[in-house]
C-alpha cells in the first residue's frame, strides 16, 4: 500500500476509538512529526521520542507492508502516550519500561482488530490470512523469542556469578534457551547460537526484552476492557497513561478492574493469541500455498 494509504489505515482504526486519538494522526502529518521514507544513510527500523512540549518525533522507514501500517500504528501510539505526559513532571514522566509500551501496542491492536473486522466475510480469506501472518510474526517474536531471551539471560547472571564466561559457553546457553522457548516449533539447525552477540539490548540495560512481551500482554487485556465497556475505557484511558511513570502496574491494571498478580489475566490474554492462531490455521487450510 502507499503511505497514504497506510496513514488512512491508522487514522480509521485509531479515530473508531476516539477523536483525540484520531486527531493525533493529522497533528503529527501538519505539525512534521513523522519522518517515513527510507533513504541512502537513515538508519532503520522506527522509533519515537518526545521532543518539545506535548510533540513527539517519529522516525519509520515505510515499506508499503501491513507491518509498515502497524508499525506506524505503535509509534504514533508512543506519540499520544507523550501528549497525556506533557503536564505532568519530569520525574513523573519517567516510565518503567513494563509500562511504556502500553500505549504503543494498544494502538497497533486497534490497527490489527480493524483490519480483521474489514476484511471479515467471504472473499477475503487471503487479505485475512496475510494480516493474521504479520501479526502472528511480530505475536511469536515478543512471546516465544523473548522468553527465550530472558531464559538466555537469567542463566548467564547466575553462572557469570561463578566464572568468567567463554564465548563458546554462551553460544551453548543461547541455543538451549531457543530449544526450551520454541520446543518443537524451531527446526533446531535453524537455531541461531549468535543471537546473544547481535542484540545489543543485552548491553544497554539488565532484561531490556522482557517488558515487551509485558506490554504485549497488557495491552490486550486493556484491549479486551475496552471491547467489553468502551465509553467507560475511553474515559479513563487517558488518565491511565498520564499516571504511568506514578502508579504501579497493579494500581493502572486495578482502575480496569485488572488483577495483573492473577494468572488468569495473563492466560486470557494469551487466549488471544490462541484465538489468532487457530484461525490463521483455519484460512490457510482454505486458501492453500
């Protein structure tokens, strides 16, 4: 799809939620918040950071994909969870990184969901299908890979406590941890021993990955919330966000009536993705290769 395109994507899904959210969309469009277009010397992959009073700057490298339209999705979702900061303090804008994805991945659902709804009826199995494989990738990655990740980490801690580590030593560890998360889903000579030199989240900070696989989580038992309630959600939602770098996860998930220390609240949202998968199974059953 073309950038237009793909910007009139997001600017449905996120104005179906509210007027504020949908608004964002042609802020950050009039005001030059986004720079898209891959070009010689930009660097890839997306990002988001506040920058002068409530705006934000994004950076993307817009390929045309599905992915690309999400991806736009979640950054301008880190934009709006920046506009619901700017009046509060700088310490209080400091966010857990458990936390900061909760706006980003909340608004690439709605991208998802939409999409799903559009394209619900006969005649769109493949159009179905191809979305549901985008966000299954991207589901599998921050779920499975990621925990393999921690697991990764976790083991390292506790033997770097002992000895010195080879490199060797590491890459034995690495594809263990790959063989315990995937199981019988990763051909294991696909495995990728490497992965612990090639992530550079590993030497900015102690568990980086892990919040994403929180946020992910998070965001779609929020999402199921405001499925079952959305003129109640949408009134809390933005005091929700502005309290992010102030109350604990347990205190945001409990205004929701979320119990985040219940293991039941992981489980349904992870039935979620159970629910995507037994579907995209289903339609490519019909659609073929």
């Amino acid at each position: 799809m073309s950038w237009e395109e793909g910007i009139e994507v997001v600017r449905d899904a996120f104005g179906g939620f509210g007027a504020n959210l949908g608004g964002l969309v042609d802020r950050a469009l009039d005001e030059r918040w986004i720079d898209a277009s891959p070009r010689d010397g930009k660097t890839g992959g997306a990002f988001c950071m506040p920058f002068v009073g409530d705006r934000s700057l994004v950076l993307l490298n817009w390929s045309g994909s599905a992915e690309s339209a999400q991806t736009t999705a979640h950054e301008l979702g880190h934009a709006y969870h920046n506009t619901t900061l700017a009046d509060r303090t700088a310490l209080q804008t400091r966010l857990p990184m458990a936390l900061a994805e909760t706006a980003s991945i909340f608004c690439e659902t709605l991208v998802v969901e939409a999409g799903l709804e559009r394209l619900q009826g006969g005649g769109h199995d493949a159009e179905r299908l191809a979305l549901l494989d985008v966000d299954l990738q991207g589901a599998n990655q921050v779920v499975v890979d990621i925990r393999s990740r921690f697991t990764f980490e976790t083991e390292v801690f506790t033997r770097r406590q002992r000895r010195t580590l080879a490199a060797s030593e590491l890459c034995e560890m690495m594809t263990e941890a790959q063989a315990e998360a995937y199981g019988d889903g990763l051909d294991r000579s696909t495995a990728h021993p490497y992965m612990w030199l090639l992530k550079p989240h590993y030497y900015g900070s102690h568990f980086y990955n892990w919040p994403y696989t929180y946020g992910l989580l998070f965001g779609l038992g929020l999402f199921a919330k405001y499925r079952e309630d959305p003129e109640r959600f949408r009134s809390g939602y933005d005091t929700l966000l502005s309290r992010a770098g102030m109350d604990t996860a347990e205190e945001l998930g409990g205004s929701f009536g979320l119990d985040v220390t219940d293991e039941a609240f992981w489980t349904a949202s992870l039935d979620v993705l159970r629910g995507r998968i037994d579907e995209y199974v289903g339609l490519a059953g019909r659609v073929g290769p």
